[in-house]
C-alpha cells in the first residue's frame, strides 16, 4: 500500500485496489480451520459482527496509526520512518491476528486442544 504513495503512482493505486478488491473473491472457502491464518480471519468476521470494544479494538486503532504515519512518511519518502512504522503496523497487525484467532476459538471455532 506504501508504493503508490511513495511513487505518487495512480497506476500502482489502481493495482492495488484492484487486488483488494479481488482478494477476497479470487479465494475458495477454507476446506477446515486448522490453519491460524483462517482461524484469525473468521475470528475477525465475528468480530466485525460485534465490535466489542475491547483489546483488540485498542490494537487495531494502534495498527492503523501506524499505517497512517507510514503512509505520511512514504509520501514525504522518508525511507527510514516509513519502514519503522511499516515493522510496528505488521508487528499490530500480528498481535491483532493472533487475538481474532483467539475469539473465534472463544466463539464457536475449533478449541487449541481438541485439533490434531
């Protein structure tokens, strides 16, 4: 998301939007929810559902600040903030992850202990 705005790039926009908005289509529905990277986002879609206000709220809003000075420091391209805040957004986003994981284990998904 970074490129477009360093290189001031309406082509790289589009691109980029375009994936976005193929992504989730160009996909099959998981054939189970073994795997964390689905656990964490059909934990996320339950959570969308309910936006409780909670930590991972806190950490999402965090992630996205991130993501804004990033993107303020990719368009003044400044090579050295942009990647800090890049690092702290993927490191939030991570943490977010990892707590959607957890909620659709709490609500209804797959339990740690009952997987194989």
């Amino acid at each position: 998301m970074l490129v477009p705005v360093w290189r001031r790039s309406q082509r790289d926009a589009a691109l980029v939007g375009l994936w976005m908005a193929v992504n989730p289509v160009v996909f099959s529905k998981p054939a189970h929810d073994r795997a964390w990277s689905t656990r964490a986002a059909l934990g996320e879609e339950q959570w969308l559902a309910k936006r409780p206000m909670d930590t991972a709220m806190a950490v999402n809003v965090a992630a996205t600040a991130a993501l804004l000075v990033a993107m303020v420091a990719a368009h003044q391209r400044r090579a050295v903030p942009a990647a800090a805040a890049t690092a702290l957004e993927m490191g939030l986003l991570m943490a977010y992850w990892e707590l959607m994981a957890r909620y659709y284990e709490r609500n209804g998904g797959v339990s740690r202990t009952s997987r194989s």
